[in-house]
C-alpha cells in the first residue's frame, strides 16, 4: 500500500490524526445532539485542511485526492459529521468551480472556498429525482441578462452555512428545453429561501436542508461550466465525490473498530478478556480484514484519479464495498460492546447511526452496482 503514498501523506495524516484526537473527539458527543461544528470548520480553515486538493495560486494546498482522502479518514475516525462538512464542501462545493468554472468564477470564489471563510454545497437531488437524476424538475428559464430559476432541491449539505450553493437546473429558452445546466447561487440571493434542518438519523451536526429557487434571478456569469452540459459535469463530480464517500466510511467503521478492539481487551467475562473467545476474536478479525479490503479500494481509486485514468468502476467499486463494509463493521462494534454498545454513553451506537447513509447518499448501493455491472458487461469483448 506504500506504493500510493509520499512523504507529504504521512505528515498530513499525522497531523490531522493528532488534531481529530486533540480538537475533535472532545466535542464529537455534543455535535452529535444537532450542534454544526462551526468552531472544527474554522480550526480546520486554520490548518488548510478546507482546501487540501486546489491550486495554491488560488488559495489551496496544491495536494491531489489521495491526501483529501487520507485527511477525511482521519477526521472521520473521531466524528463523522466535522468529516461530512468537510467532504461535501470539498468534493461537492467546491469540486465543480475547480473543474468547470471559468477563469473569473474560479478567481472568484476558489480563495474564500479553498480557505474555509465560506463553505460550499451541492444540489442535485429533488423530491421526485433522486437516483432517476436525470428527472430534474428546477427550470431555468432564459432571459435577456440571465435566468429565471424556479424548483427544490432536498438533502443539500451544508446549505444553511453555505456561501455558495452549486445546483442544476433544466434550461429553458424560447419555450424549448436545452438540456440541464449548473449554476452557482450566492447566499442571499433574492429568491432562494432555505429550509429548516432536517432531524436526521446520523449525521446529526451535519447541517442538512431543502432549498427552494422562487423567481430567482441568475446573472449568465453565473452559468457553470459549458451550458446544457450541467448533468454530465454533475455526475464527473458525483463520480470523484465516490471515492471521498469510501474515505468517509473507512473512517467511520475504524472509529467503531478501534473502540471495540480496546473494549475486548478492558471487558471480562467468566475470568478473562473477551477478545479470548473465539466469538468475540473472530468479529475483530473479520472486521480488521473488512476494512483493510476497502482501503485498497479507496486508496487504488484516487490513486487512479490523480493519474488521470478513467475511475468509473474504480469509483463505484471503492464507494460500494466501503459503506457496506462500514454498516457490517460498526453493527459488529456494537456487537462486541453488548448492551453497553446500544446506550449513548459509549461511541459505537453513533458511528453506527452515522453509518446507514453512506449506502444512500451520492448514488445508492443499488446504482453502483449498476455502474459496475454495466462497465464489467461493456468489456467482456476484452477479455
């Protein structure tokens, strides 16, 4: 595995490891009661950690993917709302600027982004368009200066703190669809009202909302990317926003491994450890491979994208085998803790309260198995 990484990944990571130890642990239980981990985001605006991957001409750290993924782990280990901020303002937020926008969009907003002085979010999905994204039902109807947007978007991370929301919209001009475009909204936009936090089941610090566009009126400039090409660029960046789900859940089910392995070695029963029990050492064997298994997935993939290889397997591969492998590893973690694993008090009921969406969001379990099936099918004639 030594092979993907460089001197720089390991300085990162154990810096990130030791300030998610120091900084994040201590308040991840009062995040997890619904709190944004507002005062996280600006120690980690502080260490750079809001613009691993961009270009330091435009504020960021000039790192590739592999390093934004080791950073998420990390962060993830200790809270995974603080690392799904951080992940969707990054991959999602951000990600479509840096890869579609404009030379003036880019001097724009890439600086306040890539420092963290404003956060990003991404809306995609809508009520009736989900997996089927392809249904968008946002119309953005062309004027002489702009457009006029109408529609909702759901599920939208970090709307509420956002400056920036990036979403897609049909384009509409003479009366005619044209395709489906992306555009940038700022923050206090006429027009674009933001809902209420959702109560969510995990996740809970993670500020999650709906955002509606009522006549809301967006300058061309503001058009991301090539227009009517919105849905294409959308699902590039969906594809990259895999590989940080898989870094997301890798961490996520090593916060529960790491908690249980220490809990088998401190817990008794009938005169000894309970890691001394085949029952009890073979959870934390399987567990233990589970993740290293995913690791490689995650790892090979944006290994893959920083060497501008196709990834759409990889991608889907690395996001599929990781959150499942997340929602076995932390139900295992309770498991092991018993019925000290379901009370609050101990952390492996909110790592796995935080584990079910990672197989939901950013394309269902369902879907990469799609992508996957069809691109394994596409090459049979190679073999």
């Amino acid at each position: 595995m030594k092979k993907y990484f460089k001197e720089e990944h390991f300085l990162l990571r154990d810096m990130v490891r030791e300030f998610a130890i120091n900084e994040i642990r201590p308040n991840a239980k009062e995040v997890d009661k619904g709190i944004f981990p507002e005062k996280n985001i600006q120690k980690m605006s502080e260490l750079g950690l809001m613009g691993i991957p961009w270009e330091e001409r435009y504020g960021g750290n000039g790192m590739d993917t592999l390093a934004l993924v080791i950073a998420i782990e990390e962060l993830g280990k200790e809270c995974t709302s603080t690392a799904a901020t951080m992940m969707a303002h990054t991959s999602l937020g951000t990600s479509p600027i840096a890869s579609f926008g404009t030379e003036e969009q880019k001097e724009k907003y890439l600086p306040q982004l890539a420092s963290g002085n404003m956060l990003g979010a991404f809306g995609l999905t809508e009520p009736n368009a989900g997996s089927d994204a392809g249904n968008t039902q946002t119309r953005a109807v062309s004027t002489k200066d702009g457009y006029i947007v109408n529609g909702q978007k759901v599920f939208c991370t970090n709307a509420g703190y956002a400056g920036i929301i990036i979403f897609t919209a049909v384009m509409v001009e003479d009366g005619e669809e044209k395709g489906i475009g992306a555009f940038i909204a700022e923050k206090g936009t006429d027009g674009l009202r933001v809902g209420s936090p959702e109560n969510k089941m995990g996740w809970k610090g993670s500020d999650t909302r709906s955002v509606y566009f009522e006549d809301m009126f967006i300058p061309k400039d503001n058009v991301l990317g090539s227009p009517s090409k919105g849905f294409k660029q959308f699902l590039k960046t969906l594809t990259g926003g895999r590989i940080t789900i898989g870094s997301l859940a890798l961490g996520t089910a090593q916060g529960a491994y790491q908690r249980a392995l220490l809990y088998s070695k401190e817990r008794q029963a009938f005169g000894k450890e309970i890691n001394k029990f085949q029952g009890v050492s073979f959870k934390l064997a399987d567990m233990a491979t589970q993740i290293q298994a995913a690791k490689h997935l995650v790892y090979h993939a944006a290994y893959k994208k920083d060497n501008n290889e196709d990834i759409s397997r990889e991608a889907a591969m690395a996001k599929l085998f990781s959150s499942e492998m997340c929602m076995k590893v932390t139900t295992e973690a309770i498991q092991v803790f018993g019925g000290y694993g379901y009370i609050k008090e101990y952390d492996v009921e909110r790592f796995f309260r935080d584990s079910k969406i990672l197989e939901i969001g950013e394309g269902t379990s369902e879907v990469q198995r799609i992508i996957i099936s069809r691109d394994i099918l596409n090459s049979i004639s190679s073999i």
